[in-house]
C-alpha cells in the first residue's frame, strides 16, 4: 500500500492560523544533512546494517506500510493503555464504547494508522480477528493506580512470548526515568527488548520522566529539551527502535536543577527556545534520528484539532517520524476521532511542511 496520491483532509495552513507562518517557515538553528531522515527507504538506507534480526526488519517494514501513512517512513500511532495507566472511568468515561477493545482496534484501521498499542488483554481479547488487520504492538509494563496512597512505577503485566504468540509486529514498555525505580525498570526493560528482538519483533519504548525534584514553582522539568533528550539516548542504548517522547516544553534543566552533566553548547550552539529545535535536539539524541522519534499527543483539551497539528508540524519539521496519540482520538465519537488522526497524517502526507 502507497500513500502516493492519497488526498488530504484539512487544511494545515488554516487549521494553525496566526502561527502558521511561524511555524511552518522557520530555519533550525542545527542543520537536517546532519540527521537520518524518514522516508521511503528508511529500512535499507539505516536499519539494514545495524544487527537487528531480519524478522524484526520484516516486522518494522510492515508498520511503515499499513495505513495512510504507508510508504512514506512516517508513522501515526494509536495507543490506548490508559484504562490501567490513568483508569479506566478516567479515560473511557467520557465515550464508553471504547471499554470494549474491539472499538480500540476498529478506530486505529479507520483512522488509518500504521499500528495500534495497547495491553496484553485487550489486544488479545480480539487478536484472531484484528492481527493480522493491522500490525499490534503489546505494551508490556504500566503504572497501577489502585496502589494507595498512589505510586509511580512501570510493572511487568506481561511476556514478550504473549505478545509473539497473538501475531504482534512488536512490544512496547515504559521506563520512568529519574525516578527510584527506574534503575530495575532499565533492567526489565532491555532483557525484554533482547528477546523481542530474538523473536522477529520491534521495540517501541516512552522515555517519560518521573521525579518530584523535576518540577519547580517556575517551570515542570519533565518536559525539559534537555533532560527528555537523555532520556531518549538511554532508551536508544537498550536498543528502542522507535522512542516516544513528550514535546519539549522548556530547556535548561540540568543547569535549573543543578545535577548530572550538560554543556553550555547545548544551549548556545545546538538548541533555542524554538519548539522545532528543542524536539530536534530530542531526534539528535536519538543517535540523530536512526531510531525514530514519536511524540505523544498528549490530554485530550478544548482544541484538540489545532494541537495535534501543531505537534505533527514540530515534530516533521524537527526531522521526527510521526506522532501516537491516543486521548485526543478516543475520548470522541468515532468520526470525530479518526478527524483527528487523519489531520494528523496530513501534515506527514503533505508536500508544504518540509524539514526545517
């Protein structure tokens, strides 16, 4: 399947409004000749000599070529393990159809995207009927809020061998971060990521932050340029092909909160305070875009159209791969969801937004 010829949906240009010029016109300060770009021959042109199995290369192929996106080396993800990671009245409450996991996977192949996330059970509870639809990528570890007072930790729900067995393309974990944890989590996590790689299938892991000290009373640290970048290099050394990232909100954080190492050049030479810099930054230290960066779409809010386009801009001009994003889609009626990812996909589908 192409995307060649595939019509847009919306109007980029509109939709961004008065930040359309600056958004979409906008010189990075670090040059793209300098980054692995996504494209069509992303698989030969980077991942081919590294030594990932030929079934994960298989694995990874068949994602770039599902949905909308297909041909094109970008991605749009629907990810969907928020009834554990938020609950499930917190996230499907607001439209019920979505506790039945069929309706997860249904909005993922209608909305077009290259893949759908979610936990072992529900994308085992449909897997004979959908598997083979649209790739599955199990996601292996979450945060229980049933735990009170509440705490922050990734736990293993499940086995890489689950995942293989019900056809998934791929696994997906969490790795806190900065948090106490986070040292048994980078443990758990690569030992997963060795055997998926072992059986055929992709890794995708979300590099997130967690530590009270990341956030002060002038600005929230866990979507620091800085820190978020090392976080996505650490996930890049346990071998993540694709690393999920928040978008960069602010920079500075291992100067503000005093601790690890920086270099005054990340911020006088490498990076601004332009958001397509800042997430550039983030695709630099994802060994300069040979692992993929996808940003998270983040909460669903009063104008999730105009946000997730802008991301989707950010993230495409930063030189990233694409975006996976959940509550924004699923916390609508289904028609107004896949609006929402097919906007999405027309700003990697679209010739106008280049790579900054």
């Amino acid at each position: 399947m192409s995307a060649v010829g595939t019509s847009l949906t919306v109007d980029i240009e509109q939709i961004l409004g008065s930040e359309a010029k600056e958004l979409l016109e906008y010189s990075a300060k670090f040059p793209k000749e300098s980054l692995h770009l996504p494209g069509p021959d992303f698989i030969d042109r980077v991942w081919s000599i590294s030594d990932r199995p030929v079934n994960v290369l298989r694995n990874l192929q068949t994602i770039y070529n599902t949905g909308r996106l297909a041909g094109t080396g970008y991605l749009s993800i629907l990810p969907v393990d928020q009834g554990i990671e938020h609950s499930a009245g917190a996230s499907f409450a607001p439209n019920p159809i979505y506790f039945d996991p069929e309706n997860i996977v249904k909005l993922a192949i209608e909305g077009g995207c290259n893949a759908v996330t979610s936990t072992l059970g529900v994308l085992g509870s449909v897997a004979r009927k959908y598997a083979h639809k649209i790739p599955f990528v199990v996601k292996l570890n979450h945060n229980e809020l049933l735990t009170y007072p509440n705490k922050f930790d990734q736990i293993m729900f499940a086995e890489v061998e689950q995942a293989f067995d019900m056809g998934a393309v791929g696994v997906g974990a969490t790795i806190y971060f900065g948090s106490d944890e986070s040292a048994r989590q980078i443990i758990e996590v690569s030992q997963a990521f060795k055997l998926a790689h072992e059986l055929g299938m992709t890794t995708i892991l979300w590099c997130y932050l967690r530590n009270p000290s990341f956030k002060t009373s002038e600005k929230d640290y866990h979507v620091a340029a800085d820190i978020t970048a090392q976080a996505n290099h650490l996930g890049v050394t346990i071998e993540a092909d694709i690393i999920k990232q928040k978008l960069p909100e602010n920079n500075g954080g291992f100067t503000a909160l005093n601790f690890s190492k920086t270099h005054k050049k990340v911020y006088s030479e490498l990076t601004t305070e332009n958001p397509i810099d800042l997430t550039r930054y983030q695709v630099m230290n994802c060994y300069m875009g040979r692992a993929g960066l996808i940003n998270s779409g983040g909460a669903s809010g009063s104008n999730d159209l105009f946000d997730a386009v802008k991301t989707a801009v950010i993230n495409k001009r930063a030189g990233g791969m694409g975006l996976i994003s959940g509550r924004k889609a699923f916390q609508k009626e289904m028609t107004e969801g896949v609006k929402i990812l097919n906007a999405i996909q027309d700003v990697y589908l679209s010739q106008d937004v280049t790579i900054a």
